[in-house]
C-alpha cells in the first residue's frame, strides 16, 4: 500500500511576471499528484542546459508558465500505475516531455507513464544515475554511434568539443576509457587539469578548431568527433575529419545554423551523425544504461560531479547559462 504522502510537497518554480521570469523553490499542495502514472520520490535529479532554458521562459523548451523543470529524475516508485512498476522500485527518468511541459525532476515528486521509465541497472545508485543523466545519456549515445561504425582507438585521435560541459566531459571520459586519444576542445583554459584528470590526451584551446578562411578542406586530423557546440566550430571540425570518419552533433549553443563545404562528404567520405537522447527508443534507452553501470562505468563520476540543494539551484543555473559551469551538477532532494 502506497504510503501516505505529505501534505505538501517542495519544487523550484519558474513563474512568468510583467518584468520577465523568475526562479523560487515553493510548497505545492500534494493534491496536484492525484493525477494518472507512476508517482515517483525523486531523490536526485541533474542540471542540464535544456533545464536552464525552460527555467528561463525559453517557449521552445516549454509553453506554459509556471512550470517545474528537470528533464532528468531518479528515485522510488511510491504509486503504481498498474503494476510494471511496483511500489519501491528504483527507477530513473530521463528525456521525452519531462521538465519541459510536464512538471520535473526539480520537484520531490513527479508524475510518468510506464514507458518514460528505466528501471534502475544493478551497479548504479540512484545519484550516480543522476551524475550521468540525460547528459551522460547523450555522450554515450554518441560515443556508441563512433564504436558501431567500425572507428577503432588506432585509426587516429578523435575530438570533443565544449569538453568542460556536461555532455562533453562525459564523451572525454568515455572515449578515453574505450581508448581512444582525445582531444579535448575548451574556451576555458583554466580547465585543462579537469580534462587531462577525465583521460583526454591533450586539452587546446577551441580557436584550435575554430577556422574562417573558407577552405573547403582542411588537414584530416581527427578519425572521429563528438560536438557539443554546432556553429563555426562543427564546420571546422567537419572540414578536418579524416576519409571515412564520423563526427557526431548534439549542441548549438554556438548557434542553430550550419554552413559548412559538401567537400568532405564527397571527397572523404565521412559521416554527420545526430543524437536526440530525449525521443531515444526505450530498447536502446536500456541498453546504454545497462553499459553505463557496467564496462562503461566511469571511475571518475565523483570528480565530474558537483552536489547542491534545491534551494541553490537558481544560482547554479545562472551559471550553467553564463557558461561558468565544469561538469555535472547533481540536484540532492532529499535534504
């Protein structure tokens, strides 16, 4: 029998005013939890750049306002839908319409259909779920496209950009797990220990790759890629991919627009790869997870992580939007 829930329940609110929006961590009343789905106690969510874009009235992340964000949750079944879930169980959220329309993992409980969840894999805890979250996700969901298309560690070096990001540090970490020689791209410098630390080869600063002279080609550096950034950036780094490499795109934060030479797709042949981790299948959901509480498990998941409260939240994401952020930011919601 589902325990009894308390009369009200904490979630950072992001409400719209006349001078624009703002961020607050309220008291609900949990008669708003009635509702269908599986009730889950989120015990840990995670701060990703989505989040920080619905918390700051982004309408293309979400419509309507006030909202709770966090694309990301783990925690315990404390109302089943129908059984598949049954109360107590350890599951973890990540993606579909969580945090951005549907209220997230940024309060202490959320409310989700069987098919948004993945039980929790034997050899994560619930906060190591959440270190890597919908960031880690995506990394290892590029990370597999390069391994699956035959791009072995002695081909040559592969690339990272926006290494020091959530998605970025995690693809730096994974790859050179796996083997790979990594270079990772960073506009912060001062973060070079923190990459060389996660296994990248070398750490160089991101006007390495960043190329205007209109070149349609440029020396084939890397056998593979992992951008997080889009813009100028990814054009260079497609104009450098060596024949038959594969660069794997999931980020515009350097803009939304790609123009970039057709002569690297006709002349060597490489590949343009897109992630979208939000919509990803649930069979593939589970076997990413499954790799990443096994041979994909990262040693250094403390190092890149960072643990705040509910009630620091809003300044983290003022910084995850300034770009002063290193990493990952675990949300603890048991406190």
């Amino acid at each position: 029998m589902m325990s009894k829930l308390p009369d009200r329940y904490r979630a950072l609110r992001v409400s719209e005013t006349p001078s624009g929006f703002t961020r607050s961590v309220e008291e609900l009343n949990s008669g708003r939890l009635a509702g269908p789905g599986n009730l889950v106690r989120v015990h840990y969510s995670s701060l990703n750049y989505k989040d920080a874009l619905s918390a700051s009235g982004n309408r293309g992340v979400t419509s309507n306002y006030p909202h709770t964000p966090g694309i990301d949750a783990a925690g315990i079944v404390v109302r089943s839908a129908g059984g598949r879930f049954p109360e107590g169980r350890k599951v973890l959220v990540t993606g579909f319409d969580m945090g951005m329309n549907t209220p997230g993992g940024f309060g202490e409980y959320v409310q989700v259909p069987d098919d948004w969840i993945v039980p929790l894999p034997t050899g994560l805890t619930l906060k190591e779920a959440m270190i890597f979250g919908t960031a880690g996700f995506t990394a290892a969901y590029g990370v597999l496209k390069i391994v699956r298309s035959g791009i072995t560690a002695d081909i040559g070096p592969v690339v990272v950009t926006g290494s020091t990001g959530g998605v970025g540090s995690i693809a730096t970490a994974l790859l050179s797990l796996l083997g790979y020689r990594v270079t990772a791209v960073t506009g912060k410098n001062s973060q070079s220990d923190f990459l060389l630390k996660l296994g990248a080869e070398k750490a160089v600063d991101r006007q390495t790759v960043t190329d205007h002279s209109g070149r349609h080609l440029l020396k084939g550096t890397w056998a593979a890629a992992v951008d997080t950034v889009g813009g100028t950036i990814l054009d260079t780094v497609i104009r450098q991919t060596q024949s038959a490499g594969i660069v794997v795109c999931c980020g515009n934060i350097l803009g939304h627009s790609l123009q970039t030479s057709i002569y690297p797709f006709i002349l060597r042949g490489i590949g343009l790869l897109g992630i979208d981790s939000g919509s990803c299948p649930m069979s593939r959901r589970l076997e990413l997870w499954e790799k990443l509480a096994g041979d994909w498990k990262l040693p250094q998941l403390e190092e890149i992580s960072r643990e705040v409260s509910l009630d620091h939240l809003p300044g983290e994401i003022d910084a995850i939007l300034k770009g002063e952020q290193s990493g990952r930011v675990v949300v603890n919601l048991l406190d």
